[in-house]
C-alpha cells in the first residue's frame, strides 16, 4: 500500500498529474518512489486521452534528493547493490526523455540533489517564485553523477561546473536565467499558471509533440548532416500520420472559406 500511495495519479482533461507524495519527508527519493513514478509516467502514456504530464511534489516542496534511509542503505550496500540502485534511477531519467509525451516538471519549495536532477530531468521545467534548486551532493563527498549527464545539456560548462562543485542554492529567477527553468510563476496563482501553461498541449497534435521530441533527444550528438538527414526521414513519418493529413485538410479547406 506504500508504494502505490507514494506517488498519486490523477488525470484531469488531457492533463496526467504525478504528484511525489511524501511530505513529511520533503518528498525525499526511495525505492517505492522511484519505482511508483516509473510506473505511473509508464500508465500515463499508455492512455490516449493524455496529452502531457505534470510532475509536482505533495506539501512545500518538490523534492530533496534521497531520503536518509535511502543514504544509509548507500552507505552500507555492497558493489552490486549500490549498482542496481544506481541504474534504478538511472532507468527513471531515460523513462522520461523516451517518453513520447512532454513531461513538465512544476516546482514549488526546493529541488535539491537528485530532486533538481528530476526536476531537470522532464522536458519542461516550470517554478514557483519561491522555488528554489541546488546540487549540494559535494557537501556531504557524494558525487552528483547522472545528474551531470542532464545539467550539462541544460547550462554552459562553466555554470554547470560552478553548479556542481559548489553546491549553492539557486533562486528560481537565477536557475531561469541559468537556462534550468523555462517560467517562473508568482506563487499566488502558480496552479492555475501551470494549467494555462500546460493546456496549450491540449489543441497540439500528439503524435506531431511526440515525433518532435523523439527527434529533439536524437539529434543529440549527431553530425550536422546526419541531422538534418534524420529530420528528412521523420518529415516524411509526420506527414503519413493521420492526424497530419486531417490537420491540413481541416486548414486547407478553412483557407478555401
């Protein structure tokens, strides 16, 4: 019964909501909770109603990294424990860039540590005023590893740098100006904020976001030509999908009027 309260789902219109639910912890990482959100981000884009996820935490704050139970497993397991909680998580940050929907992280209190890792994580990052974030992990000699492998797509090299091995706190409006943030909203009308901000997803097509994404993530590290080659070939998928040819024949037909 834990594990499936850990995590709450929730679906309102095209709207999937994962909320990290354990507030008395600041909504700390574990293993049920790692595993609950892997299943839940896995159910939500199984549903073809859903047309985004978002991601928020339970109580004052979004996530502070691993719970301390979680730190003294770590700091008691062995080479082949430490191994497969290592790839657990690392299996939760691939989840969210192969899904095919946009998973918007909607941040309020602090992301810390592997918290600011999932926060930047989803696609889209969106943050209270008051919000703040921090990798803090070189503090207690922890290294902040797979987390770096998504900062450092996300900031320059010098800020990542700055942000890893110095451990300071950023405000939401320095982690905006950063490039970890896409909007800061007042904390006063946040929730209704991040549904404005998210509906637009609604009237978007689901397979168009979903092919944009898929070749976004691949580019990656690719040659400039093999690129823009990979982009011909999903031109061409886009334009056999369904909803495509209903999307042009709808504004053909309304420019014809």
């Amino acid at each position: 019964m834990a594990h499936q309260q850990s995590v709450l789902y929730s679906v309102e219109g095209a709207i999937a909501r994962l909320t990290l639910n354990r507030p008395e912890k600041k909504n700390a990482l574990n293993e049920a909770l790692i595993a609950s959100l892997k299943e839940n981000l896995r159910r939500a884009s199984e549903d073809e109603r859903v047309r985004v996820i978002v991601l928020s935490g339970a109580g004052n704050d979004f996530c502070s990294g691993a719970d301390l139970s979680a730190l003294q497993k770590i700091a008691q397991a062995s080479v082949d424990e430490n191994v497969e909680d290592a790839r657990s998580l690392l299996e939760l940050f691939l989840l969210i860039r192969q899904l095919p929907l946009p998973v918007v992280a909607a941040v309020t209190g602090r992301a810390l540590a592997g918290g600011a890792g999932l926060a930047s994580a989803c696609d889209l990052v969106v943050a209270s005023a008051s919000a703040c974030f921090g990798y803090p992990e070189v503090k207690i000699g922890f290294v902040p590893a797979m987390v770096m492998a998504i900062l450092r797509r996300n900031v320059s090299e010098k800020r990542a740098f700055e942000l890893v091995t110095r451990g300071a706190e950023l405000s939401a409006q320095q982690a905006q100006a950063f490039g970890l943030v896409n909007e800061v909203f007042p904390d006063e009308s946040f929730a209704e904020d991040v549904r404005s901000y998210v509906s637009e997803f609604e009237r978007l097509s689901r397979s168009a976001v979903a092919l944009t994404k898929t070749l976004l993530y691949q580019m990656d590290g690719l040659s400039f030509s093999a690129a823009l080659q990979t982009g011909a070939d999903v031109n061409v998928i886009a334009r056999l999908t369904k909803d495509c040819q209903e999307r042009v024949t709808r504004f053909l037909n309304r420019n014809r009027g």
